[in-house]
C-alpha cells in the first residue's frame, strides 16, 4: 500500500477492505470490491498529488543551483556536479572525482567552487576525519516531503582552515 504523507497509515483500511472482499459474504463482494478499488484509488491519487508536489520541489532546487552556478563557465565540471548531487546529496571530493571521471584536483576545485557558492558545504559530526559535504537544500526538502522520516540533522559546517 502506498504511503502518502499528511494520511495516517492506511495499511488497516487496506486490510479491512481486502479481508471484507475474501471473507465476506458472496453477496456482499462486489459491493467490498468496489469500496477496496474506491480506496485503493483515492490512495494513489493522493500518492500522485505528492509525487508532482515533490517534482516541483526539486526542480526548485535545481533551478537555484543553477542560478548559483552560472558564473562559471558551460563546460566547467561544476554543472555536471550538479547531476550527481541529485542523485547523491552527500559527497566527497573522491566520490565525485569517480562519478565525474576528473582527477583529484579538478574534483577539489568543483567541490571547492560548489562551497563557494553555497550548494554545498563541510559536513561535521562523525565525519570529522573525511572531507563529507553535503547539499543541505536537498537534504531539507527530502526532510519535509518523506513522511516518518526524523529531520537530517545537519552538523555545523566546521570552520575553514
């Protein structure tokens, strides 16, 4: 059953209409059919709903990191970055000299101009010892619109060095 934020588990509701279409009387099935289907649809329309609202959300995002980096130049592996971060929000410099197949001094100089312009920044907490940085926009919108998932909690960035 599909989880939809702002309802509350629906999973008894699913179970009770689907235990009223098996056991119930056979008179009574299609009338147990037609609630199960009537509420399975309202479910996914409600699913549906959130997955635009989360679509619209993160091309919010994504037009803001845009906007951020466009003072550097088209072909700059920064705008590739980009992509990555959607996919992964949680970095290093040698994650992303992997995903954008750069040497360790350009993946440094794109996590270093994505520090700059604030799409990402050092990550703290337990990660002190290795270089973890994080898009905290995405990280924040992903906290509002998962439902039953506690707030990421965001260390503070460590003070450069």
């Amino acid at each position: 059953m599909p989880e939809v934020p702002g309802r509350a588990s629906l999973t008894d509701e699913y179970v009770r209409r689907l235990t009223g279409f098996r056991h119930g009387a056979p008179a009574d099935r299609s009338e147990a059919v037609s609630q199960f289907v009537a509420s399975f649809a309202d479910v996914m329309g409600d699913a549906c709903d959130e997955a635009e609202h989360v679509m619209a959300e993160s091309a919010e995002v994504q037009r803001d990191w845009a906007e951020r980096v466009s003072r550097f130049r088209s072909d700059s592996k920064v705008h590739d970055a980009l992509r990555v971060l959607a996919e992964q929000p949680v970095v290093t410099a040698r994650y992303l000299q992997q995903a954008l197949a750069v040497s360790g001094v350009t993946a440094r100089k794109v996590v270093n101009n994505l520090v700059d312009v604030q799409v990402l920044e050092p990550s703290g907490g337990r990660f002190r010892r290795s270089e973890v940085y994080q898009a905290p926009a995405l990280l924040r919108m992903m906290d509002r619109l998962i439902p039953g998932i506690q707030p990421t909690a965001l260390p503070k960035p460590r003070p450069a060095k």
